[in-house]
C-alpha cells in the first residue's frame, strides 16, 4: 500500500448551509491532506450560501425522492457530478452521506487497509448477493424495471445474472472503477443500493464488504447520535446513522 | 399507529413463526409464517438474510412426495476479470 492514498472525499447532504460548514470543518480537521467536494441535493439558495470551494448542484428528481426505495432513489447524478471532480492523481474515491461520521484521523487510512487486504475495486458496507432470492427490492426491480437486461447488455462476467446490494454510503473505490461505473447510463431507474454494486461486478471490478464488525456499527435505519461516541471508542471507523450531529442536537 | 402493528407482527412471528434453516449449513436463518393460499406460496415476517427457494433433492424415487428447502445466498466474493 501507498505511504498515503490521495483520496478525493465526497459527502453528499442536503442540510443547512450552517450545518454543512460544521460537516466540513470536521472534515477537514480529521483529513487535512484530502480533498472534500460537498454535494448538494436541498434546495439551490442554501446551496448558494455554502462557502466551499468544492462544491456541485444536484438537480435531478432521481435523487430528490420521497420514498426511496418504492421510487428506486438512483445517485447516478451524484456520481456523474462527482466526475468533474477527479483527476488524474487521485488515488482514490470515497463516497458517503451526511451522517456516515468518520470516527477520527485514521478512518480513512483503516478502510484503506481493509480495502489493501480484500484486494478489491469497490469497498463497501452490509454487500449481499440477492439475485434468485426474496429480497425485497431484487423481486420489486424485476416487476417494475428491465435490471436483468440491463446488466446482461454490459456485463463481462460469465454469470450475467448476479445482483448485489450495498448501502449507499461509505463506498470506497478506486479512481478507475469509480469513473468507468459513473459512466453507465440505465434505461429504466434502478435503486442505487442495487445499481453501483452490481454494475461494478458486471464490469469486472471486484467487489467486496468491509465486515461484520465495521457493518455492526452502519445501520440502515434509526439514529446513532447519542451511540456515537461509545461505538467510536469500541472501534468503529465511521458511524451511521448519525443525523442530529451538525444540528447540534447531539 | 402502522409502525407499531408491524413491530408487534414481528415479535409475534419472530417468537411464534416455523423455523426457517438453511438445509445446506443447518444454520438457523430466522423465522416466518410459511402458508400457500391463492396458488402462492407466501412468506410473511421473514427479516434474515434474502432466501433462496430449491427443490430438495431425493435419495429414494418417490411419485407421491417432494419438497421445497430454504438456503442464504451465497457470500458475494467474485475474483476481478479485469
């Protein structure tokens, strides 16, 4: 492994521009030597009140959804934004949301490590296969959309049928798998947590989940504001979800 | 008010549901109501990991029985073909 990755840091949110300036402070303080590009998804003047030099637009109704999952919530603008961002020296992609919390300065490097160990592209948190199963949104994308076609039209695997799922945050890729995934386009929306994972395996990347443990402290639902602190100090390297931490109302 | 029927559907059935098992490690993967109606077979309150339904292989030749096992997904750890 490297001495130090260049990683290119990319927090999507859509808070308040005050609470967006802690986020990045917070940031910037624990990783002073990466960059960190904010995405916005709220609305265009809290967007145009955030003071950060690195800092794209999302408009797309793929991403502002209600109901993410019955709506298919896709990122695929998110990342295509986060494209005019990467260059060249990059090392690295580190993609997350708002309140996936980095537990302190060697957060990154630690995810670095596991991602050194597992040899893969992408790494990322609770990965499962779903293909042939009961998942819920694996048999929802085969009634509403075209995802096996889809994914049989670019894959380069031997097996064109494996779906994976991922959460959408905390996903660490390299610079190349990252520009090659955001570059496909879908023809009928599907859900983001399907679509990266999939798509990267489809394209010959390896894929692989960060583990149990680190998975026990990222949940998909409820709120660890208040745990957030004590799973750091148990050894979690990043928390979610963590939703009242730039508010203040930790 | 349909966040707490659902919790309470789930304690229900995570303490009363039959035994899901994984015929292939025997591990225990959860619990559910299995029932067959309206020419489906229907799985409720399930929430381990995504299932996969095969028919169970049979070591006699029998024409008058057979029977459907539950097995997890395997892990997804496929080699680069980069």
């Amino acid at each position: 492994m490297k001495e130090q990755n260049k990683i290119l840091c990319c927090v999507l949110t859509h808070q308040l521009p005050n609470e967006v300036m802690q986020m990045s402070a917070y940031w910037t303080k624990l990783f002073p030597e990466q960059e960190l590009v904010i995405l916005y998804g709220g609305k265009k003047s809290n967007y145009d009140l955030i003071e950060w030099p690195l800092k794209s637009y999302i408009n797309d109704p793929g991403l502002k959804t209600k109901d993410h999952q019955r709506e298919r919530q896709t990122y695929w603008q998110v990342y295509s934004n986060i494209t005019q961002f990467v260059r060249p020296d990059h090392d690295l992609v580190f993609f997350t949301e708002f309140d996936q919390i980095p537990s302190g300065e060697d957060s990154l490097l630690r995810l670095c490590q596991i991602k050194e160990q597992e040899d893969s592209d992408i790494l990322c948190y609770n990965l499962m296969r779903v293909d042939d199963t009961n998942h819920p949104h694996y048999i929802y994308h085969l009634a509403q959309t075209d995802l096996l076609v889809q994914i049989r039209a670019i894959s380069m695997r031997s097996d064109p049928s494996v779906v994976l799922t991922c959460s959408g945050f905390g996903h660490l890729w390299s610079r190349e798998a990252f520009m090659k995934v955001a570059s496909v386009e879908y023809t009928s929306r599907i859900y983001l947590e399907l679509w990266f994972p999939t798509v990267a395996h489809h394209l010959g990347y390896r894929v692989r989940d960060v583990g149990n443990i680190e998975n026990s402290y990222n949940l998909t639902s409820g709120d660890m504001t208040k745990d957030r602190k004590r799973m750091s100090a148990e050894g979690a390297i990043f928390v979610h979800p963590v939703k009242f931490l730039w508010s203040g109302d930790e | 008010m349909k966040n707490r029927l659902n919790k309470i559907g789930y304690l229900i059935i995570s303490r009363l549901g039959q035994k899901i098992i994984d015929n292939k490690t025997g591990e225990k993967l959860g619990r559910a109501l299995v029932f067959y109606w309206g020419g489906q077979l229907h799985i409720i309150g399930y929430t381990g990991k995504p299932l996969v339904v095969r028919w169970a292989k049979s070591d006699k030749l029998r024409y008058w029985h057979s029977s459907l096992i539950f097995r997890a997904q395997e892990e997804a750890d496929f080699e680069r073909t980069k």
